[in-house]
C-alpha cells in the first residue's frame, strides 16, 4: 500500500483511511486466514458432551483476539471522543509563518479532533469537573501538525519534571482506588498546596470552565507559547486559541454530577449527534502574536505556562475556521489509536523554551510505544500523514511497509544517498537558530515566581455568579477533603489570590480565616468571563412536556418557530406511542419521564399538567423545577402554566408564559439563547 497518493484537499485523508476501511455486510464468515467458517456457535468436541479439542483452530483464534483485544489506556486523558473534519485558514499568515496550510484560503486540511477529560479512566463519566483534551491533528501536506491543547489557557505546573507527580496526587489515590474521576480529594489537594503554582490553574479548574455544557461549547488553547517562523526566517511568539462559533457555556455542578448517572456519556452523545443531524461543531482559530523584541514588555515571563496573554493587551486574531464534519467509523481504530504530540510540527512553527513544552517533548512519543505497542504506530491508519513518508527506519513490532531493497543507513552510495535531504528551500524542517547559552542549573526562573497575580486576575473579571460558583466548587473540594491541615493549607493558598473567596471558603468547610493582606490587584480581563460570550439559541434542546388534548395549531407554531432558529424540541410525555391534540394533530412521544430527565436539557417548555392525571402532574412538576433550580428557561403555555404557577415560578427570570403565540415564541426563543438565569441563583 503506498501513501504516494495525490494530498486532495479535505479528502485526501479520507481517502486514505476509505483503504482502510471494511464493511463486513454481506460477507462469508471468515477466520482471519480468510478460511470460510461453517459453524460458529459450537467448539469441536469430542463427542456431543466431550472435551473442547485443542486442533479447534476456529475456537482458538477467536479466543486469542478476544483475550488481547484491550490496550492500556491513556495515563491521562483516557477517557476521550473524535471526529474528523477541516480547516480553512481565513488569509494568508506569510507574513508571519511559512506553514504551508495557513497560505492558501482556498485549501482545506484534513483534521482529527480527539477531546477528553484528563483525570478519569476511559469509561468514567464525561461531566467530572477537570480540565478537557482539546487535540488537534493537521492532516497538511509537509506532514502532521498536532495542536495538543486543553480548554483552559493554562497549566498546574511550571516544569514538565513535576507531570508525574501531579498526577500520581490527581489520579484515585493508589492505596484504594478512590475516587474516580474526581479532583476532590485529599492527595490533590495536597499537591496544590505544596506546589503553588497551582493557583492560577485551580481557580479555571474550580470555575464553570471545568463543567462544559458541550464540546462544541468550549475554547481550546495551546497553553504554551510557541514561534511562528516566516520564509525570511524572522520569528513572532505565538500562543493558539480555538473560539468555538457557538459560544463557551457551562453547566451547574448539581446538574453535572446528576448527569454522570444519567447518560456518563452526555458529552461524546451531544458531539456524536450534532454531527451526525448535520449542526457540524466549529471553531474559529485564534492568534496572539508577539515579536521577540516585546519578549520582556510583560509584567510575567512569557516562557511561563501558568500565564496567559490577556486578550485585552494583546488581541487574538482570528485566523481560520474548523468544521467537524463526519463522526469515526470505528472509535477504537481511530480515536483510541489516534497519537498526539505536541512535537508533531511542521516548517514555520517552532517551540519556545517552556520548560513544560519542552518535558512534553519527550514524553509523548515514549507514552505511545507502551499505549500502541512499538515504534511503527505512525502506520495506523488514523496516525498516517498524508503526505509519502520515506526514511531508513525499518522493522519493530507490526511493520506494514515493505520498504524496497538492501539499503536501510545513511549516508549511503549504493543508493545514491537516498531518501535525501532536503533543503529549507525544499521544505527541509529547519530549527529557529535562537541564541542560548547558560549554566547548567536545576533551578525555577526567577521571573517565574509570581504565582497569584494571574489567579487574581482571574478572579477579578468573573461576574457575580461566576464567584459564586467557584466559591461553592472549593467548598465542595475541601469539603471532601479529610486532612484539616491539608484544608488549612489550601485556605491559606487562596487568601493570596482573594481574602474575600478563601474566608468564605473556609466557613464553609470549618477552617480558620487566611491570614495577610488583601491582594491589591484590581486588574480585570473581560474576555475570561463567560458572560461575555457568544449567545444563541442554535442547537439546544428543549423538553417538550405535553400530553394528549394540547392545543394542536398552537403547539406546532411554537415548535416550527423553534426548529427555524435550530433549537431542538424533544417530546416528554407519561409513555411512549403517540399523542394527539384537540384538533387531531398527533405527535410521536420521543421520551417518557423515565427515560429522560431536566438535566439533560437546555430548556423545558411544558404544555401539559396532566389535566387531572396526578402521577403525569407529579413527574412532569419534578421535571421543571428542577430545571429552575438549575436556572433554566422554562416556558409554559396553556394547561402548563399550571406547572409555574403551582411553584411559584411564573414571575422569575427567563420564565416565560403568556400573550399571543408569536410573541410568547420570539421571548422563549430569546431565553434559550441566554443559557441560563444565573440572577434567580443571586436575588
Ligand atoms: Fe499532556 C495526553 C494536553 C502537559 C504528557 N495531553 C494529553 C492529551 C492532551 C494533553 C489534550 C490527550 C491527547 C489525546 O487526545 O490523545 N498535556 C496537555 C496540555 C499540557 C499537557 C495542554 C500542558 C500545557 N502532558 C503534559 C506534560 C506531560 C504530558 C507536562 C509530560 C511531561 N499528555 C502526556 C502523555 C499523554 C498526554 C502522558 C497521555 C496519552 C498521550 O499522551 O498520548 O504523554
């Protein structure tokens, strides 16, 4: 099989993997010798009740695959879901890199987008509150580029030689595997207030950021600060964002939890059918770009990767768009074997001396030859670039090139010195020749020092609510956190970055008060708050409650005038089957009360109260308020205002009932764009 094919656009790596890729549909039964099978529910025997005989080569290979048919999973980042897609770079960025798919608008890269959780293993539950994988892989034609990123802009730690340890504390801890999925915990805590660094990160981590309503709802960030390079061979600083069309919304923590038992599978369920309904998940690519000479011009070192460039001083440019377009055919083939590495560049994008990038360097290749069993795991299918790859690396475990005659070192002769070099001209992948000298020191950069400036910062441009929820996210961690020294600690951390959240904080866990000053950083960054985000109605699904005998004509003007704007009305009734109005307008039921829950909804819009059906009333009364509890639009019409007024939710925030159709359906419509009511959390 050669991969010598033509690089064609957002197809060519489709292409490739359609080699790959088998429909057994209609097909004989084979062994994996391609021998026919006749019979594959019974192992020969000897005797109808006899013994299981070793010659039973069918029962054999069958069992054998089974037996060694799991891999390890990922040490972090375990538990993740991918779809494939494209991107289009806006206009050229010559001026600043050379990377051959930011030139050419009209050229589509092929990508594979793999996103997860970091701390849980691979069947935990999807709404753990934790940072999210955020992984890219350019399909270009100079080979792969990998942006490994999360969707929070920084990191824990300063120095990828503490990566091990910031795990060990974060995982379950080992003597009894508890708890799952989960920072709140003592070792965690533990580690945050033995390693201060932390602090910038635990504020994103214990912030609504940590709780994503969707994949398709979150930003992605390279965290670190890499180099653009141009032809000229001048270099800028660069740090990438990934600004999803959609907005960055969040869940409450009450929901989330609740969520993790009633579909752990709601994040990778939401991407799965939002591309399968065609709403394809996009995200504009984003820039911040620095020259070398404005290096020093910060209050913070650039080469730290616990801080973030605030948008407000230096801009993001937006650059590009992805579109995820098409969902995988086969999650292990491709998600699970899909290798990422932040060392996966290609000309015109270089590192900077981050001490974290540079760790990550190492260690991902060397994760994989455990993860995927050898060095040719670059041979997959979903790993391949897709442009020819030629070079004298041969054998290893699973080696599917058969690479031509008996020339494998360089430099050779008998070959003519091939494969050969090529020049940068050519597109040979050259280092930025950046100027280093120093002694050798295992030591932390004095510039690097500031810990809390950014925490604080953070701190200052949250709203209201968004306090709120960070203040009730570390009561809730340290409230599960048994060590009261460690409590202390943790307390006394955060009364570095704000005297007001570690004091309530440690009310509410039964600690003492931080001790010093007050921070007197008043500095704000606007663009860190959610509320300030991008807010639409598209794609968000509403809880149709409703039962037979609702006002026909009504209920399908509000419903075609939500599936104008793209947001998804789902049927919620006492069973399923069929309902019917007044005016014999039927509607197939997609959910009961069982099967469904609020949690698993943007918005609720009930019809019906059941009209004297007290266990419908019961269930469909239960289902909208807690909804409000977790601050949702809620719209009623008819026998449903029953519902609100009964609870007394009819005058509050983002409730809407009342007045003519239209006009009652352009207020619930603009209610579902606002997300959520956060001001009935905090009158
Ligand atoms: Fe990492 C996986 C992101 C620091 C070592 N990392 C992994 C994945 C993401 C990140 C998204 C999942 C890739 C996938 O979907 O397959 N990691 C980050 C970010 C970091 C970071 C944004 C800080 C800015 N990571 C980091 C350090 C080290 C690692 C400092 C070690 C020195 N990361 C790994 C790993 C993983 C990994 C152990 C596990 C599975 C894999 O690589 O392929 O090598």
């Amino acid at each position: 099989m050669s991969d010598d094919h033509k690089v064609n656009g957002s197809n060519s790596k489709k292409e490739q993997l359609d080699k790959f890729t088998t429909d057994d549909q209609g097909k004989k039964l084979t062994t994996n010798q391609g021998l026919k099978v006749s019979e594959d529910e019974f192992s020969l025997k000897a005797g109808e009740r006899g013994p299981t005989l070793m010659e039973d080569f069918h029962f054999r290979e069958k069992m054998t695959h089974f037996d060694h048919e799991r891999i390890p999973e990922r040490i972090v980042h375990a538990r993740g879901f991918a779809a494939h897609g494209e991107f289009q770079v806006y206009e050229s960025m010559n001026k600043y890199t050379k990377a051959g798919f930011l030139q050419d608008p009209s050229k589509k890269t092929p990508v594979f987008v793999r996103f997860s959780t970091v701390a849980g293993s691979r069947g935990s539950g999807e709404l753990a509150r934790d940072a999210r994988g955020f992984s890219t892989k350019f399909y270009t034609e100079e080979g792969n580029y990998d942006l490994v990123g999360n969707n929070i802009p920084v990191f824990f730690i300063q120095d990828a030689i503490k990566f091990p340890d910031l795990v060990h504390a974060l995982k379950p801890e080992p003597h009894n595997e508890i708890p799952q999925a989960a920072s709140a915990h003592d070792t965690f805590w533990d580690f945050i207030a033995n390693n201060q660094e932390s602090a910038h990160m635990v504020m994103w981590a214990m912030s609504d950021r940590a709780i994503p309503r969707s994949f398709r709802m979150m930003e992605g960030f390279g965290v670190h600060t890499f180099r653009f390079v141009n032809e000229e061979g001048k270099a800028h600083f660069v740090k990438f964002h990934w600004k999803p069309l959609l907005g960055t919304h969040s869940v409450v923590w009450d929901e989330a939890q609740k969520i993790n038992g009633k579909d752990p599978d709601f994040h990778r369920r939401d991407l799965w059918e939002a591309i399968e309904n065609g709403d394809y998940p996009e995200y504009e690519l984003g820039v911040q770009i620095l020259s070398e000479e404005d290096e020093f011009n910060f209050d913070f070192d650039i080469l730290d990767p616990t801080k973030l460039w605030p948008e407000e001083e230096v801009p993001v440019k937006l650059i590009g768009k992805m579109t995820l377009n098409r969902n995988v055919d086969n999650v292990f083939a491709e998600t699970e074997q899909v290798a990422f590495h932040p060392g996966h560049v290609v000309p015109g994008i270089d590192f900077s001396n981050d001490p974290l990038l540079q760790g990550r360097l190492f260690s991902y290749t060397d994760t994989q030859l455990i993860r995927l069993g050898g060095p040719n795991f670059h041979e997959l299918p979903i790993n391949r670039p897709v442009c020819p790859f030629h070079n004298n690396q041969r054998d290893g475990y699973g080696r599917q090139t058969i690479n031509k005659g008996p020339v494998s070192y360089h430099k050779n002769s008998l070959a003519a010195n091939t494969p050969e070099l090529a020049t940068e001209k050519k597109g040979g992948y050259t280092h930025y020749q950046e100027k280093t000298e120093g002694h050798k020191v295992r030591a932390r950069s004095e510039s690097f020092k500031d810990h809390f400036s950014q925490a604080t910062l953070f701190w200052n441009s949250m709203s209201k609510a968004e306090k709120e929820h960070i203040t009730e996210a570390f009561s809730f961690e340290l409230g599960k956190v048994k060590s009261e020294f460690v409590q202390q600690q943790v307390v006394d951390m955060f009364g570095n970055v704000s005297k007001e959240l570690a004091t309530t904080v440690a009310e509410a866990i039964g600690a003492n008060p931080p001790q010093g000053e007050e921070s007197n950083d008043t500095k704000t960054s606007p663009a860190l708050s959610q509320e300030n985000t991008k807010k639409k109605p598209s794609t968000r699904k509403v809880a149709v409650i409703i039962d037979n005998d609702f006002h026909g004509a009504e209920v399908s003007q509000v419903l075609d005038a939500l599936k104008i704007e793209g947001v998804q009305p789902e049927i919620v009734s006492g069973k399923l089957g069929v309902i019917s109005g007044s005016d014999g307008k039927e509607l197939k039921v997609d959910h009961t009360f069982l099967t469904a829950d609020s949690v698993l909804f943007d918005a609720v819009y009930a019809v019906s109260a059941g009209q004297g059906n007290s266990a419908f009333y019961k269930q469909a009364a239960y289902f909208t308020k807690e909804a409000f509890t977790h601050f949702k639009p809620i719209g009623a019409t008819h026998h449903g205002e029953k519902l609100l007024t009964d609870n007394n939710m009819e005058s509050s925030p983002g409730v809407i009932s009342g007045g003519e159709v239209k006009s009652y359906t352009d207020r619930f419509i603009q209610a579902i764009s606002a997300h959520r009511y956060w001001e009935r959390e905090v009158i």
